[in-house]
C-alpha cells in the first residue's frame, strides 16, 4: 500500500490530518476532497450527500485550515502542552460557519431525528471535521495517539493495543519487516 492511498478507519480527526502524509497531500484538489469524502461515508451523518455536491477550491481550502489546525492541536495534546488558543478558536468557527440542528421527520411509522448542518457544502464539511477534531481533542485517549515509528512515516494512530507500533502493518509494518530482513541476510 502506498502513502497515495488515505489511511482510513482511526478517529475522523486523525483520518483527516492523515491525508498529509510526508510524500504527498491526498487532499490536494476537489476531486481528492470528494474521493476522501466518499471513502468516509458512513462517518458522518453528510458525508455520501457532501461527496456529491458541488465544491469548490474556497470549500477545500477551508477543509486544508481545518486540518492545519487539527494537526496542531493533536501535536499539542499529545505531548501535554498548552494548544495555541487562535487553533481553538478557529475549530469552534468553523463550526459555527455551518450550524447544526436535528431534523425531526416522519417516517411512516414514527418520528425520527437526524442531526444535519446548514450552509454551503465547504462549510458543512469542515464543521463536521471541526466537531470530530473537538471531540478528540477532549477525549482523554487522545493523550494515547502515536505517530507511526517506520522512518519515513508521519502518519498517526491511536492504537487499541498498547504494542501498536505502526501506522498499518501493510503499508508500514511490513516494510520495516522487509528491510529488518534484509539487513541481517545481507552478503558481506
């Protein structure tokens, strides 16, 4: 597997700071945007319906800054230390950008509520980005997230068990195998 291919399946917050690994940025066009959006359908609740609209080179721009800032704060959580306060701020702004309400509908046998944002597509996504980084943030295990130990990776994980060394042990994990192999057979 290649660092081309977005590591998915860790909390929303860190799929998304994941998509700037150290050989490329996966999230480098609209189209990029949509594809990760796709990928993600299922995570949150827009996610399949964002995928499909209209975005634009403003909307991913404001998807970059919230994962610029995502990225930030995690470093500063992870080692404890005091996140800049504007990185904060510009989460809850984001937010804010595309408040969320819960829709309350009938579906023919009862009524049932779905939690949605309103705004334009670019300021959907990044509040529901935004939310899921806030929510990691202030989730005690964030202090658990690791960065992958391979040399030249940069990708970060929480792992579920405490030997977890690896962003994926197929994309990681068996290249630092392999070339662990090849140093001890190694002639002469």
């Amino acid at each position: 597997m290649s660092d081309a291919v977005p590591l998915t399946g860790e909390p929303l917050a860190l799929d998304l700071v994941n998509t700037r690994p150290a050989a490329a940025d996966l999230l480098a066009t609209v189209e990029d945007l949509r594809d990760w959006l796709t990928l993600q359908a299922g995570r949150f609740p827009e996610a399949g319906e964002l995928a499909a609209a209209e975005l634009t080179a403003a909307d991913l721009a404001a998807v970059h800054q919230v994962r610029d800032r995502t990225a930030r704060l995690l470093d500063h959580a992870r080692h404890g230390t005091r996140p800049p306060a504007e990185d904060l701020r510009a989460l809850c702004q984001a937010q804010l950008a595309a408040p969320a309400v819960v829709e309350p509908f009938w579906t023919g046998t009862g009524v049932t509520a779905v939690r949605r944002r309103t705004g334009s597509p670019g300021a959907r996504v990044a509040a529901w980005l935004a939310e899921a980084a806030a929510e990691l943030l202030a989730d005690p295990a964030v202090t658990r997230i690791r960065q992958c130990e391979a040399e030249d990776c940069v990708l970060l994980f929480l792992p579920a068990h405490p030997r977890r060394r690896w962003c994926s042990a197929a994309r990681c994990g068996n290249r630092v195998r392999v070339a662990r192999h090849y140093r001890r057979h190694k002639p002469g």
